[in-house]
C-alpha cells in the first residue's frame, strides 16, 4: 500500500513537472515579451534564475534533514541530506553554465571575477563539491552521517551572502530584477518566471524522491546480500 | 588564401544553447537512472536464485 501510494506520487510528480515544462517553454516562447534592454537573449533568464533559486533550495532542504541527524538524530535523514546536496550541485553546476551562456551573449564575456554574485555562486557551488569528498573519505555510520551534516550546515550559511551580494555590492553588471519595490518585470513576464519556477521546484521534487528510493532500494539490497552470504 | 570570417552566434543561438544544456542535462539523468534500475534489477534476480538455492 504504501509502496504504491509512493510510486502514485512520483508518477504524479512526473506528470505535474512534464505539463509546467510544457507551459513553461510555451509562455517563454510565445507569450513573455522581449525584453526592451536585453532583447532575444533576456529569454534564459526564464531558465537560469528558477534553475539558481532552486539550487538554493536543494542547498537548504540538504540542511534541513542535515540539522535532523544532528538534532533528533534521525540516522535516515542523512541519505535525504545527501541527495538534497547533490541535487543542488546538479542544479547549480546548470545555474552556472546557463549563466555563463546568458553572460556571452549579454556582456560578450563568458564569465566576470569582478561580479560578487558570480564569484559568491562558484564558492558555494565548490563547497558543496567538497561535500563529496569529505563524505566518501570516511566510512558509512553514525560518524559519516555527522560530519556530512555539520558540513551541509556550514554551506547554508552562504546562501543568503550569495542572495544578498548584489544588493549589497550594487553591482551594474548583473541586473536586480527583484528589489524591495517588487519584481521589476511586466506581468506577462512575472507570470512566466513564476510557471518556470514551478516547473524547477516540480522537477527537483520528482528527482529527489527516485533518487531516495534508488538509493534506500540499493541499501536493502545490500543487506539482504548479507543476510544470505 | 585566407578563411572566410566567421560571424558570431545570434541572439537566438545563445537561448537556444541554454534551452539545450538544461534538456541535455535532464536526458542524462534519466539515463543514468536507467541504467541503476537495470542494476538493481540484475541484483534483485541475482539473490532470488541464492535464496531458491538455499532453499
């Protein structure tokens, strides 16, 4: 029963994240205006911000559970961590490419050091990166879940400084589009970023729950092989 | 003789680029899935016939 209820959702998710695609390329293509300043190329910021804000979510849902193993010391929590992680750095290392992408054909650079969200992102992205590391150098136990955990929650930390840089740099070269006065954006073009960040969040929630059964299915496996050795 | 001057990539090229690299992306994860499932499948048959083995 529950099982079934498990597949049922993640088919359910599949779906779900297949339509607001659908929709998503639709509005991106066919209904959002061009962009007056940017022109045709404005049109990855459709993907790449949704892409960005999702990685921080990953980031934040792996510190969560992270802060689980620690606090209520939920030795399960510590496989969700890890798949939340690293789906963040699956979602950040695209955030970068499609940025780098938008920065060509906007800036005519592929990448400027002198942008501190840039640069906060790529921190970040190879913090996380050294998550791996770390967490395949110990073996697996009680020890392993903790130090992963304290190292999913010191990268937490960079998430509202990377958020934050460019408001507080006032950097010219990456634009605000979200300030304290609201989006600055038409509503066709709000409306689209929203459907594309739905389609983000969707496809990160389906992903996340076959990658955890795929490795909660390989842990069984492996104990039943011990059990029958 | 000298190579004729290439243009740069159009606007559209670049979104086009982007799009790609996402789908690109999603494509090789679902392989990659896949090919765990075809994995675990193996094992899965692999400790049936141990356990009918073992009576």
């Amino acid at each position: 029963m529950g099982r079934t209820l498990a597949q049922n959702r993640v088919a359910a998710l599949g779906a779900l994240t297949l339509a607001l695609f659908a929709a998503s390329i639709a509005l991106v293509f066919f209904y959002a205006p061009t962009d007056a300043s940017q022109g045709f190329s404005q049109r990855i910021f459709y993907f790449h911000v949704p892409i960005a804000l999702t990685s921080y979510a990953c980031f934040g849902w792996g510190a969560w559970k992270a802060l689980r193993v620690l606090w209520k010391r939920e030795l399960s929590a510590d496989v969700e961590s890890y798949v939340g992680v690293h789906l963040g750095v699956v979602f950040g290392a695209l955030t970068l490419i499609t940025g780098s992408i938008w920065a060509r054909a906007s800036w005519g650079h592929w990448w400027v050091w002198g942008d501190d969200q840039l640069v906060l992102f790529l921190v970040l992205f190879l913090f996380y990166c050294a998550y791996f590391m770390l967490r395949y150098s110990v073996d697996p136990g009680r020890q392993r879940a903790n130090m992963s955990a304290v190292y999913a929650l010191f990268g937490v930390v960079l998430i509202p400084v990377s958020f934050l840089a460019i408001r507080l740099s006032h950097s010219l070269v990456h634009p605000t589009v979200f300030t304290s006065h609201g989006p600055q954006m038409t509503a066709a073009m709000f409306l689209t970023f929203c459907v594309s960040w739905a389609a983000m969040m969707s496809l990160f929630a389906t992903l996340y729950h076959v990658e955890l059964t795929g490795k909660r299915l390989d842990a069984s496996l492996r104990e039943l092989r011990e059990l029958l050795a | 003789m000298t190579p004729p001057p290439q243009s740069p990539p159009s606007e559209w090229q670049y979104v086009a680029a982007a799009y790609l690299v996402v789908f690109v992306a999603m494509l090789a994860w679902v392989a990659i899935i896949g090919a765990k499932l075809q994995r675990l499948q193996r094992q899965v048959a692999e400790l049936v016939e141990r356990a009918r083995a073992r009576g």
